[in-house]
C-alpha cells in the first residue's frame, strides 16, 4: 500500500485530472490522496471536494514544495509514500509496477524509485540525474551544456534515451516513490529548498545512508513540465539559483561552495543573457535579471544555510 503526497499551488483542473487519474488506475494499491494547497487562489482544490480517500489540508500560507511535502507526510502511515505533482497523470501499471519492483526480496535496498514520464508529444522526458558537483554545476552556470558536444557534462543525463531500466543518482521529484522508513529516517525534505533540489538533497543524503534509487522504463505517466511555475519565470529561476547554492554549501567542501557562488552570482548572469539575446528573446532577458536581483538582495541568508526565504 501507498500514500499518495500532492503539493497545490493554482494548478488549476490539472490538479483534479491528475487526483481523477489516480482514482481510475489505483488497483487496490492507494490508501489516501494527501493535497497539501499552498493558499491558491484559484479554486483548484475545491474541485476534489466529495472525491474518495482525498483529503485536502490547507496550509493558509505558500509554504514551498519540501515544506508542504513533509506536512502532507506526517498524515501518511503507509509502507511507501509517493509524492506525485499535480500536472501528471497516471496510467495503468504507474504505480502496480514500481510498488511490485520494491517488493522484491531482491531490491530491498531500494529506497526511492521513479518512473517512465512523457510529454504532450508522447516524447519520453529525460528526467534522470546525476548528483551535483562543483564540475557540472560549473558547466550549467557556463552554459556549456547548451553546446554541441557538451550536453552529457551537467547534471542532467539527457545523452541516455530513458528506455531502459537502471540504478540512477536520483529520480525527477514529479513521480518520487520511496519507502516511508527511508523517508522518516532521514528526516524528510529539507525545508530550506523552497522549491528545486530538495528531492535532489533527499536522494543523495539516502545514498550516504546505503540506499539506491532507481528508473524503471516499463512504467509510464504523463508529465506536463514546468508545472505551475510556468506562471512565474523570473521567480522561478531565482529559486532553481537559490537551491543550488543552498545545496553547494550543504554538500561541497567550503570552498567549492564559495567558487559556486562566485559563478553563479557574477558570471551566469551574463551567460543566460547572452543565451537569450542569440534567441533574442528579451523577456528571457528581464526574467533573468529579475531573478538575479532577488538572488543577490537574499545572499546574506544562502551563504549562511539559514531559513525558508520567499522573494
């Protein structure tokens, strides 16, 4: 059995049709929907009123994503949690197969497992990563990823089709399935990741803990992309930048953290900007400065690891 942890932030009807998908492929397997609303203000979660095993809890304030995610935990009690985002939809097999692969004497050291997601194309999404290092962080603030040749050096593993099943650093946290003894031990989301990395930081704390996490291609849901965070783009990147420093300063020697900030901070800047001025895309441009200026005005309180900060 599973609980299933939806965050809600004005997904809109994606939100109903993602809970609506779950309820006509669940084959025994779900205990509870848990939806954590983060204040939307669009009535998204009054859709899933009078739906079965659906309860929504609703925060009052935008607590980010981690944060949201461990409130909607604490209300689960089954042997595997699944934190789902409100723009997928499942199918059939999404969640029989990968709860039947955790089940299997042995995969038991197994604590996190992801699945096949696709686009509206039907195109498979390349979801998987690798754990940051000073190196390809370094290779996305250059913007060397975004070059021919050079696209396997960041995180991202977007040189391997996904069509196979194998051991990954870590799943995309929009189908996150990982066993609720793992999940309790490590103590949940870091709640300093308003939003971005906190599936990453999660992932790589249980690897140093043992476990594994896994891709399984014969289990498949559809993901939109992007989310509702598509409504916020220069808030967006500010948050994406903001987390990886964050999880620099968690994970790296000092002063690779600081060689991090130092990248990010004073060259990314121009990189992105010369990226969207090729594309000449100048609202590329003022999101990214728009970004930029969130990000150093709340450096004070990334370099010291301190709390949840909403720009």
């Amino acid at each position: 059995m599973l609980d299933i942890v939806i965050v809600n932030w004005n997904a809109g009807p994606q939100l109903y049709e993602c809970v609506e998908s779950v309820l006509a492929h669940d084959e025994g397997q779900v205990a509870r929907i848990i939806v954590v609303d983060n204040d939307s203000r669009d009535g998204s979660a009054d859709l899933l009123k009078g739906l079965s095993r659906v309860q929504v809890l609703h925060a009052g304030d935008n607590l980010g994503f981690a944060a949201a995610c461990n409130v909607g935990a604490a209300k689960c009690f089954s042997p595997y949690l699944l934190f789902l985002n409100p723009d997928t939809r499942i199918e059939a097999g999404s969640l029989q197969r990968p709860l039947t692969f955790m089940e299997r004497s042995e995969n038991a050291g197994v604590a996190i497992c992801g699945i096949q997601l696709v686009d509206e194309q039907n195109a498979v999404s390349r979801t998987c990563a690798r754990f940051p290092t000073l190196r390809r962080l370094s290779a996305s603030a250059l913007g060397l990823n975004k070059l021919p040749g050079f696209r396997g050096v960041g995180m991202g593993m977007s040189n391997w089709d996904h069509e196979s099943s194998r051991r990954v650093d870590q799943v995309m946290g929009a189908f996150f399935l990982i066993r609720r003894v793992v999940f309790n031990a490590t103590g949940g989301f870091d709640e300093r990741f308003f939003v971005y990395f906190e599936e990453v930081d999660l992932s790589r704390r249980a690897t140093l803990a043992g476990w594994d996490s896994w891709y399984l291609a014969d289990a498949q849901a559809f993901h939109a992309g992007g989310g509702t965070s598509r409504q916020v783009k220069a808030r967006r990147l500010f948050y994406s930048l903001r987390s990886r420093l964050l999880y620099g300063f968690k994970h790296f020697p000092t002063w690779q953290a600081w060689v991090l900030v130092a990248l990010t901070g004073l060259v990314e800047p121009l990189t992105r900007t010369a990226w969207c001025l090729i594309r000449k895309d100048m609202t590329g441009v003022r999101n990214t400065w728009a970004a930029y200026r969130m990000l150093w005005s709340g450096m004070g309180q990334i370099v010291h690891g301190e709390g949840r900060f909403k720009a």
